[in-house]
C-alpha cells in the first residue's frame, strides 16, 4: 500500500483534495461544517508546509552548501521576471483575464525550488547538494520579494501597502526561513533530537501529498466560486505551461555553462507547487492558483519524460 501511494502520490493527493472539497460542497448534512473545515485548512497548509522543510533540512550538511555563480544567474532571472511582470501589471490598462495570467506566471517564477527537485536531480545525474544551495538561495529570494510586490500587484483597500508588506513578510518570511535555522540550531544544541527528525525524512513525501491535497482542494474552491468562464483559466494555465518550459530551458542552458546543466534545469524549473498555490490563493486573486495548480501538471510531465529518458539511456548501454 505505501508503496502504490509513494509512486501515485501526486494523483492520489490531486483526486482526494477535490473529492473532500465537493463532499464539503455538495453533501447536504456536512454544510454547517464548511466554515469551520475551511479555516482550519487555511492554518493547516502553512504548518505542513513547515514541516516538509523542516524535515527536509535536517538532512543538509552545512559544509556542503557552497554558492555557485550559476545560483547566481538564475536567482537573477527569477528576480528581473518578476520585477517585469509586477511592472506590467503596475502599469494597468489591461482587462481582468490577462492581469490573472501574469498573476499566475509571475507565481510560478518567483516560487523557490522544491524540496524534492534534489531527489530528481540525483536520479538523473546531477549535483544534488548544489541544487540542495540553490534550494535554500531561492527560499530566501522568494522570502524578500513576495511581501515587497504582492501588495503592490493586487492591494487590498482596507489596508495600506505597509500593512500588507508587514503582514505577508509575517507569514512568509518565517515559513520559508525559519525551518532552515531550527533545523540548524538543532543540529548544534539538540543532536539527539535532529538526529531523530533527519531519521523520519522521508516523511516529508508523505505531508507534501497531504500538503498538496489540501491546496489542490483549494483550487477547484477557486475555480468553482469564480465567475471566470472556463477559456480565462485555460488561458491562466497556459501562462503556467510558458512559464515552466522556459525556465527548465533557461535553467539547462545557463547550467551547461557551468557544467551543471541537470542541476540548473531542476533548480529553476521545478518548484514547490504547494506554497506557490498557497501564496496565491491567499494574497492574489484566487484564480491565479490556477496557474501553479496547473504547474504541478507541466513540471511532472517533464520530469517523466526526463526519467524515461534517463532509463531509457542506461537500457542501451
């Protein structure tokens, strides 16, 4: 059994997370619970997502996180694509559909690299702890820039842009930094404690597919209740499927360079799809979720074809 969940996790997680929500939706008898399940799902999502890092980083070495000028280059792109898309959006005189794509896109590039691309980029032969460097580079870029453009590209009215920097910063900056220092710190005042967490990594995967059946049922929630037809969120998860095809290319052209082309590719083109639906659900338009939920599709399907591939090599030789 925990073997057909660990190798069907992602569709399993999909379809348990809209099963739920349309039983929460639909079934008559379970409505009076919908407010009470749906804000607990809203306190559940960053905890889990905590706690993937959390136990993902205790397996980190400190002494093997070297920065790399490649690291460099592509938190360059994440950081410049964004700032371009916050700029188009800023600029205004554009319809409802298209501010949604661009919120979507610019999501799905300013999002950090998943926990699990380092398991990827193992499989295929790439630089895992490297990627490990990226991993936690990108984490802190994202941890900066999203509260700083968010309350720009989609301001709230009861609120000024202070209070919402603040406010975001309050939630993001420590879901994405402070599981790195706990882990660390562990590492030097509790040894006996990290060794027993970095013992249980693996059950990281595990609260990922909960992590992502939850956001996922969030999702169809934003799907259901907007008034969007249905060709605008087509056209949000085609913004998601530019955004990723460019950045495993771009990633893989500048890592070539560097002789780390599998490395480059992962880093930057797959990404932790559960905080990026989550960022988007909570502080843009809710149809933006659309794109990273579609994300989650188009980074899989490349990955699939890259492991084919890669077996598929080994086979003939």
């Amino acid at each position: 059994m925990l073997k057909f969940l660990k190798n069907w996790t992602l569709p399993v997680a999909m379809f348990v997370g809209v099963l739920v929500y349309f039983m929460f939706a639909k079934i008559s008898f379970l409505a009076p619970l919908k407010p009470a399940v749906f804000t607990s799902v809203e306190i559940l999502t960053p905890t889990l997502i905590f706690a993937q890092l959390l136990l993902t980083f205790c397996k980190i070495d400190p002494r093997d996180l070297k920065p790399a000028w490649w690291h460099l280059w592509l938190l360059a792109f994440q950081l410049v694509s964004c700032l371009i898309i916050a700029g188009i959006l800023l600029l205004g005189g554009m319809s409802e559909v298209y501010r949604e794509v661009f919120e979507g896109a610019m999501v799905c590039l300013i999002c950090p690299t998943a926990t699990a691309a380092a398991v990827i980029t193992g499989k295929l032969g790439g630089n895992a702890a490297s990627l490990t460097t990226y991993t936690l580079a990108s984490n802190l870029l994202a941890a900066i820039v999203v509260p700083l453009l968010f309350p720009l590209v989609e301001p709230h009215a009861d609120m000024s842009f202070f209070a919402a920097f603040l406010r975001i910063l309050s939630k993001v900056f420590p879901l994405l930094l402070c599981p790195f220092i706990v882990a660390m710190l562990l590492r030097w005042l509790l040894p006996a404690v990290h060794y027993w967490l970095a013992h249980f990594s693996n059950a990281a995967f595990y609260i990922w597919g909960v992590a992502l059946a939850i956001v996922c049922g969030q999702t169809v929630r934003s799907i259901v209740n907007s008034d969007a037809p249905a060709y605008v969120q087509c056209l949000v998860a085609v913004g998601a499927l530019v955004a990723c095809v460019l950045q495993f290319f771009l990633g893989k052209r500048i890592g070539a360079r560097y002789n780390e082309r599998i490395s480059g590719g992962q880093a930057l083109g797959q990404k932790n799809t559960v905080l990026a639906i989550w960022m988007a659900y909570t502080y843009l338009n809710p149809l933006s979720s659309v794109a990273p939920g579609a994300y989650v599709l188009w980074q899989n399907i490349i990955n699939s074809w890259q492991l084919w591939k890669m077996r598929r090599k080994e086979q003939i030789n």
